[in-house]
C-alpha cells in the first residue's frame, strides 16, 4: 500500500474510533472467544485506546492472562442503508495496564467522553487500560477492506 492511501485509511480508521462511543471487545478465555460492549476514548496520541474495567471482574483477570485482543467499532445502526454506508474496523492489539501520570489523562480522557460513568471511572477499585493497536482492519461497504499495520 503506498503512504497516501495507508495515511487517508489511518485518517478515517481515526475519525471512526473518534465519532464512536463504544466498542465490542473481542478476546479469548480457555479457547472460547468472549465479547464485552465497552465505554471507550482515543489516546491524544492516537495509538491507544482506553477502556475501564472492576479489578475484581472476570474480564480484568481475562485481560492479564491473555493480553491480545480486539476492538470493534461499527457504524451500522440496523438501518436498510447500512450496506452501501456503513463501516466496521477491527482495533487489534496488546492490552497495557496504564498507571501514573497516563491513567489520570486516560481517566479524563474516558469521563469527558462518557460522563454518566465518573463514579465508575473515579472509583480505587477500577483499572484503566489502554489497547495499543498494531494493526486495524477497515471495512467499507460492507466488502472493501484495507489493512494497515501500525508502528507503535
């Protein structure tokens, strides 16, 4: 793929991620996929997302024992029109446990986009977690994929 059409794939995989609230989170647990809705928020630096989880949660124990997951984004709203608009992407990547500095800017991060859940965000037992991406999968129209592999 050349610069331009990896830096316009990049620009709308970003503009995805940023017009969602929410994603699917995709992982494996004893061979058997799991998927959990999840809250989340763009990393000002556009190579991680953040998502919250109890400490005392399955998921959180899920998440440390196998790391590799994947985010799903989607614009389909079940509507006919979906299949000549809408747009899916797969955030595939490592789980990072975020702490210091990072976890109070991710924290801000996730209540100025889903204020309803700062008690949540705000509570000692909850863990900020940032997937970093290392490849995403971009699908338009329901058939026209691009793939880009990011450095991060």
């Amino acid at each position: 793929m050349s610069d331009f059409l990896d830096t316009d794939m990049r620009t709308r995989a970003l503009a995805l991620m940023g017009a969602e609230r929410s994603a699917v989170l995709a992982l494996c647990h004893e061979g058997r996929p799991r998927c959990f809705q999840m809250a989340v928020a763009l990393g000002v630096d556009e190579q991680r997302v953040y998502l919250a989880t109890s400490q005392d949660s399955s998921k959180y124990s899920m998440l440390l024992a196998c790391p590799w997951v994947c985010l799903f984004f989607s614009t389909a709203r079940n509507r006919d029109t979906d299949p000549q608009h809408a747009a899916t992407l797969e955030v595939q990547g490592g789980i990072e446990p975020v702490a210091g500095e990072r976890a109070l800017q991710a924290r801000q991060l996730l209540v100025a986009r889903h204020g309803a859940l700062e008690q949540f965000l705000c509570d000692p037992g909850t863990r900020i977690l940032a997937v970093r991406m290392t490849r995403l999968v971009l699908t338009e129209r329901f058939q026209q994929v691009a793939v880009l592999d990011v450095d991060s």
